[in-house]
C-alpha cells in the first residue's frame, strides 16, 4: 500500500486525511504554512491521484521532475485539477510555498479500486500526468468535501465518499475524452455551443444578459437553448448563473468576512432566509457557520 508523511507540518490550518472504503483514499489541505509544506507520497502500489488545487501556487514533483499546480490566491484564483497514473515506483512530494493559503483535495484510487470500478481500459497504466477543468458544480463540492457537514459515524463517511466520487467522475470524464462526444439528444455542434455558453457564465462575460440576450447571441432559439443546456449540464442556465454566484457569496463570506447580508446581495437574493437556504442546500453549511471559520 501506499504510504504519505507530512513534513514541515503547518502551523496554521487544517488537514484532513480519510480512507473511505478498500483502495480509496481522501486529503483535503487547507494551510498557510510559515516555512515551505512537503507532503511526501512515497512508493507503493500502483495508483491514480486525483488533485484539485482551490487555492495557492505549489508544485508536484514526482521523481525530481516537477509540475506547476498555481490555481493563484484570492481574486485571481481559478481552480486547476490534475490526474496523475503512477505505476508504483515513483517518490511523489507536493511542495506547498511559504506565507501563502493552500486549499487542496487529493484523491488516491488503488489498482484494485480501479479495476473494481471497470476503469481499466480508459485510465493510463504507465505513468502519465493530464491536466483538467474542474465544472463550477465540482468546486462547490470540494469546498464541501473540505468543510463537510456535521455527520458523525458512518455517515461521515458516506458523506465524503458521495462528493469525492462525483469529483472524480469529472476529472476522468475529461482525461479519457469522454467530453469529446455530445451527451444522448444532442449534435455535437449543439454540445459545442452550450459548452461555449457554459464557460461564457462562468467567466461572467455573459452573467447579466437575460435569457433573450443570451440566446440572440449563441443564434438559437431561447427554448431551445435552455433544453440543450439542461440536457448538456443537468441544469437550467439560471441554475447555473445561481451557483456561480453562491460561489462568490461563499468567496466573500470565507475570504472577505463579508455580511451574511452581504453574501446574499452578491448571490442576488433578497431574502436572508432563502440565501441561507439555498447556501446549505449547496455547500453543506450556513453562512453565518462558513463566515465563524474565519
């Protein structure tokens, strides 16, 4: 089995470590250490990690060969993943900078849990490091994964693996290429829209448009629009626009110290009580609890 060791133990933050079932394994890193961070993963079987860096710039060296992780801090932060097949023999170490606020998720998944999964033929054996863009629906669950709601016993558990298996989900659906192929009842050039819609939103190029607006400007009809992007994302396009702008709320709650009424201007409600409703709904907790954790 695979063994990690944390050196340069944190003064500050928090870190997380579970192993939710046989061959899979969770870290959730939240640090602003005072001297550099090192988590060391040493040799073992062979394995796939799973990363999603929320915050900070550090480094993963495997065997002395080093890979940027900087997804930036505060504003200018924008989540970056990273996939990473190891076949057993390399010294992995995560280098986390000095002075600045890391937040992390680190999923291991064994070879046994690998092939349990049926994720054999469509996972790299040898040792290959892809990169992807997590969905704006998987931050907010690796900010849940990285404040979980108030489980105790097994459902702790089940709780974590509920939202780490979904992020995972998205971080091999982009390395095997499955994004390349349109979802069931839509064209390939309709999928290819909505995605260019989807990153329009979460860039907030288009995030005051009305629905209208938006739909001259792709050149579809607006009904029409609005089922490809449900079919495509599972939502509709002012679900979508809401959760972005839970995010920012959660951003000036947990960064800013911003108001609960604040918060609930930033994600557009009117109403406290359905702000706090729909924060809880989504990432596990209240805001009044998220903006305590400062």
């Amino acid at each position: 089995m695979t063994r990690e060791e944390h050196a340069s133990l944190p003064p500050d933050g928090v870190t997380l470590t579970e192993r939710l079932r046989e061959g899979l394994g969770l870290r959730c890193v939240d640090i602003t250490p005072c001297g550099q961070s090192v988590l060391r993963c040493l040799a073992g079987e062979k394995r796939l990690k799973v990363l999603l860096v929320l915050e900070g710039d550090s480094t993963l060296s495997i065997d002395g060969c080093s890979i940027p992780l900087g997804a930036g801090c505060r504003e200018n932060e924008c989540s970056q993943g990273c996939v990473v097949s190891l076949n057993g023999t390399e010294t992995v170490e995560w280098h986390g900078e000095q002075s600045f606020r890391h937040r992390m998720i680190m999923a291991t998944l064994s070879k046994s849990w690998i092939q349990a999964a049926g994720l054999q033929d469509i996972i790299p054996g040898n040792c290959v490091e892809r990169g992807w863009t997590p969905a704006p629906r998987t931050v907010a669950i690796a900010e849940q994964l990285l404040y979980p709601a108030a489980f105790d016993g097994p459902m702790y558990k089940l709780y974590l693996e509920s939202r780490i298996l979904e992020l995972i989900a998205d971080a091999i659906a982009q390395i095997s290429g499955s994004e390349q192929s349109a979802p069931p009842g839509l064209t390939l050039q309709e999928y290819r829209r909505v995605r260019r819609l989807r990153d329009m939103l979460d860039n907030e190029y288009a995030a005051e448009w009305s629905i209208p607006a938006i739909a001259m400007r792709m050149g579809c009809n607006a009904n029409t629009l609005q089922r490809h992007f449900r079919l495509a994302f599972g939502s509709s396009i002012f679900e979508h626009l809401r959760m972005s702008r839970l995010r920012e709320a959660l951003r000036a709650l947990r960064q800013d110290g911003a108001s609960v009424s604040r918060a609930a201007e930033i994600a557009g409600y009117s109403s406290q009580a359905n702000f706090s409703t729909a924060f809880r709904r989504v990432f596990g907790i209240s805001p009044k609890a998220c903006r305590a954790r400062l």
